[in-house]
C-alpha cells in the first residue's frame, strides 16, 4: 500500500514572553556587551563586519617598546568586551562568530546597556579625545559629567599628575575609563 504524505513546514516560533515590556525587549535592538575569548576582540570585530552585525570595539593608542622599537598599537579600551546593538531574536547570529563567549547578562538572559552609554562613548573616542582603561572603582568622590559628549554620565574623580580624570564605570562588565576633564566640566554629587 502507497502512502501519501504530505509535507510539513517547519514553524519558528517565537518563545512565549510574560509581558508586554518583555516582549518588547526580545524584538526591540538595543546594545549589549558580548565577551570574548582573550585577546580576540579585533577578530571578532572583523567577523561582525562581515556578518552585518552592528558592533562598537573602543580602542585607545598605547605605544609599546620592543627590544628594538617603539610600537604604536591600538588597544581595546574594554579588554574582553565588544558591544552589539541587536534585537534578543537576532542573538544567535552574534553568539555563532568564533571567538564570541557569550551575551553579558544575569540569570542567563541579557542584559542591555543603559540608553546612551554607548552613543556616548562612541562621540567622545570620535571627537578624538582622549581615554584608557583603568581599573573599575566603587568608591571616591562620585561626580557627573556636565559638558562635552560624555555630558550626563557619573564617574569617581581622581587626581594624576595635577590633572583631574573622571573615571566613568560600565557596570555591566565591571569596566571603567579614565578620561581627563576640567574641574568645571563636573558637578559634585551629594
């Protein structure tokens, strides 16, 4: 006896999501903090260039001496971290690149950056100011960036070489900046 049958399609289906705020998360892009493997943060960068995925790798200029030189390098400002604007649907293209660990979040879901971290740091590095890695504080003399493109941000002010520097902190890596500002540029917060 010969059976017909007939074809099935496949259905992608959306997960089931509790509530309109979650839902809206999962189709909505926003910018998230993807680590990498050690040091494959330019390789990365280059994947998500040639997989059209939207991507923001900081760098800063560090100049290394070799035994017989003076090395110019560019340097990743996060080390570890490259940030991807993407909807929640769209992980798994992020998540497939070699090099790529896994979306930074809690509890095993992402979590995005907060609204304007990202396009600020992007408008200071693109102005051509100055900024390096230090190490990630939680005490000091809490302070908010009142002027220029990093304008709204709260960082710990620290003292180097007469200078003041902000340091600004990426909570979600647990990252900061250190980026030279003018005592009028901040305002002390209570």
């Amino acid at each position: 006896m010969n059976r017909v049958t007939k074809p099935t399609v496949a259905r992608l289906e959306t997960p089931v999501i509790g509530d309109d705020l979650e839902r809206a998360a999962y189709l909505q892009p926003h910018w998230y903090a993807v680590y990498t493997c050690a040091n494959r943060e330019h390789r990365v960068a280059d994947q998500f260039a040639n997989h059209g995925i939207e991507h923001f790798l900081p760098l800063y200029a560090s100049v290394r001496r070799w035994k017989d030189r003076k090395v110019r390098l560019q340097l990743p400002l996060f080390p570890g971290y490259i940030f991807v604007q993407l909807a929640l649907r769209d992980r798994l293209r992020v998540l497939q690149v070699p090099g790529v660990v896994r979306l930074v979040g809690f509890n095993g879901r992402p979590a995005p950056l907060p609204e304007g971290d990202v396009r600020r740091i992007r408008e200071f590095l693109g102005r051509g100011f100055r900024a390096e890695p230090h190490p990630y504080l939680t005490a000091g003399k809490r302070v908010r960036v009142n002027n220029g493109p990093l304008a709204g941000m709260d960082g710990i002010l620290s003292r180097r070489k007469g200078k003041f520097r902000a340091v600004i902190s990426i909570e979600l890596v647990h990252r900061a900046v250190a980026v030279d500002v003018g005592e009028a540029d901040v305002d002390v917060l209570p």
